[in-house]
C-alpha cells in the first residue's frame, strides 16, 4: 500500500483506504470497538470543489464511495 509523501496532485481515479472507529449508524452514541476501513475513491481538487463549500487545497484528500460517507 503506498502512503503519501507530501502532496500529490495526481489523486484523482486512485483507489484509497480510509480507517477509523467510525459510528455505524449517526444517532448511536457509542463507538464500536473494532477499527473499520473503507475503500474509496480519490477525486482531483478541481472535482471535489462542487461538493465542499469554502476553500479546497492541497491539504485536502477528497474522496467518493456511496452511500456513506468519510469526514
């Protein structure tokens, strides 16, 4: 798995991994006890402007995988 030395403007198309201890389901107070991981997909800046108000940079990784999301 390559991990991200710095910034890379050629994200977009590129399969990634997010991981976390994410909620399964938004109105549960409690977090599970077993880290998660998602796959998902990268989008150019240029494509995640349209789906994030304020300022999009370098320091962002966007990313696509319906129906849930990564925040």
């Amino acid at each position: 798995m390559r991990i991200l030395n710095g910034y890379d403007s050629h994200l977009g198309g590129m399969r990634c991994y997010a991981t976390g201890w994410g909620r399964d389901n938004p109105s549960s107070g409690t977090l599970p006890s077993t880290l998660k991981y998602r796959k998902l997909t990268a989008l150019s800046d240029n494509q995640c402007r349209p789906y994030i108000t304020g300022y999009v940079d370098e320091a962002h990784v966007c990313t696509w995988a319906p129906p849930s999301n990564i925040c």
